[in-house]
C-alpha cells in the first residue's frame, strides 16, 4: 500500500543520509518512476527531502528534521529486527524475509546489527519441512482469504472433514494453531495444526467476517476437563517442568532434595500424559480419585504389552 511505502520511506531516510532511488525501488518492489513520486507526494506534504544528482547523489531528508523528529533509532531498529529474526526460525514466510532486509537495510549498507545484549533462538523448535510448508500454505490462504478443506482428528481421536474460512496462526507451547470459522459448525473454531492430517487451498475466497483472537480454551460443546487440586511431590528435575508450566508460588521444599508441588490438573488422560512426561521424577501423595484415575491409566498402558 502506498501510505505503507512513504512511511516506510521516511524510516530510511532517517536512517541513511543518502539512497538512491534504484535501490529504494529495489527495496520497495516498484519501480523508479513509482519511488519520484512518491518523493513527490512526501514534499507536499512539507516533509524535507532532497535529491544530489550524480553517481554518489541520492535522496535525502534534511538533518535538522533528523534530529529532531526521528521515529525510530537504531536500538529501535536492532529490537524490532531481533524479534523478526526469532519468528523467522518459526514461520518461513517471504514477507518476513523482505521486512528483515528492508529494516537491516535502514542500519546501514553492512547489514550488520549492533551488539545486543538480547537474542533469540527458536531452533530447537524447528518442524519437519512439511510441517513448516503447511504454517505457510495456510499464512497466504489467510492473506487471500482463501477458504481451506482440513481433514482432522480431534483429541477424542474423532476424524473429521471441515471447510475453513482462516483467520489466525497463532504459536503456543511449541505448537501451532489455525483459528478461523467453521461452515459445519457454523461457528469459530481452533484447530491444532499437528492433528491436521490433510489440508487443501481452495481457489474460492469469502468475505471476512468480524474476528478476534480466541483463547485457547476448550471448546464449549465439548464437557470442560474436571480439574482438580494434587499434591505432588517432586525432585529437582521434575521442578523445572512445574515451574515452566505452573507457578514458582506452588511449589516448597521439603528437604533438600524433594519439593511439594500443588497444582491444577485435568483428572483426565490429558493430566495422566502430563505426569508421564516426568517418569520417576514425580509421586502423587494423596489417594483420592485423580490418583486412582492415574493408577487405572497406568495399568492400561502395562497390559498393552503383557
């Protein structure tokens, strides 16, 4: 979009004291005659930008106006460029490619970043390169409004066939989620994308509809989960994991080896997974129902391979 393009104009130019217009067009995907009068647009509208003739010319904005209405500095610059850095590694999109390049360009022609005392590394988060080529299919299906056909297995293990019109990507706890409405049910839906066994763009595009970003709850024409209070005791490995996931105000220790955690779980398969993944490291300390749902769970997964 054009106010997009002088704005983004403007931040370079604040940025570098020259750029000539064939790198600008470069930069933008337009052409030079395009980018003139663009400059043209921003004169008029009394921002002071000039142009040198000649082969180290270029256009520029006057210094006075640099200094005192600068939009972005190079700290500014430096954050916004770390934080697209790190979801690159999540989403291999090409817009967030060409917005890298455009803000490093605006640092200057090193392409460099100054020293940060902040990175972020993602790549141990790194999906299989089909996983990744769906997160992209279903980011330009949004951006066309294209409407999707999934085919996909809830946590009951239900399969199903659903029309989609998309609306959302959204990453949480390591896993991707497409949020958008759903023709058969007639309502917005969250689908986890791991439990998306086939997916397909349609041709056809809709009309957007008035949306907002859904807590990832669970949804209300399933029965809720029936949470209950349980007394953990863990050791000191089992502790990081409580901390990632609950709060460091539900545990205290015990002695110097093992600590009390009380927390909130699901007395459901889903909550019996979740103990599993600590193994040995964890004991429930009350026998009540939740621990006698785990024990028949428990007993369940032995007699698979009696």
């Amino acid at each position: 979009m054009k106010i997009e393009r002088l704005i983004g104009i403007i931040m370079l130019l604040l940025q570098r004291e020259l750029v000539s217009a064939s790198e600008m067009a470069t930069m933008f995907e337009v052409s030079k005659r395009t980018i003139y009068r663009d400059i043209d647009t921003l004169a008029m509208a009394n921002i002071p930008i000039y142009t040198l003739p000649g082969v180290k010319g270029g256009i520029g904005i006057m210094p006075t106006y640099k200094v005192d209405k600068k939009l972005l500095t190079v700290e500014d610059l430096t954050a916004i460029i770390t934080g697209l850095g790190g979801f690159e590694q999540l989403l291999s999109s090409t817009d967030i490619k060409k917005t890298l390049l455009k803000m490093k360009n605006m640092l200057g022609h090193s392409n460099e970043l100054p020293a940060s005392p902040i990175s972020l590394d993602f790549s141990n988060l790194a999906m299989r390169q089909e996983f990744n080529e769906q997160v992209e299919k279903l980011h330009l299906a949004i951006k066309k409004q294209q409407f999707v056909a999934l085919t996909y297995i809830d946590r009951d293990g239900n399969q199903t066939t659903r029309s989609v019109e998309p609306y959302h990507l959204l990453f949480r706890n390591r896993s991707w989620y497409l949020q958008g409405y759903s023709l058969e049910r007639e309502d917005f839906r969250t689908f986890k994308l791991s439990r998306i066994i086939d997916l397909e763009v349609a041709a056809e595009t809709f009309e957007g509809r008035a949306f907002t970003v859904k807590p990832l709850n669970a949804p209300i024409t399933q029965p809720p989960f029936e949470m209950q209070e349980v007394s953990l005791i863990i050791d000191k490995t089992a502790r990081e994991q409580i901390v990632l996931r609950f709060n460091v105000n539900s545990i205290e220790p015990l002695d110097e080896t093992y600590f009390l955690a009380k927390v909130m779980l699901p007395n459901h398969e889903v909550g019996y997974r979740f103990l599993l993944t600590l193994g040995v490291h964890v004991t429930i300390q009350n026998q009540d129902d939740f621990y006698d749902g785990f024990v028949a769970y428990l007993q369940e997964i032995q007699n698979k391979y009696d």
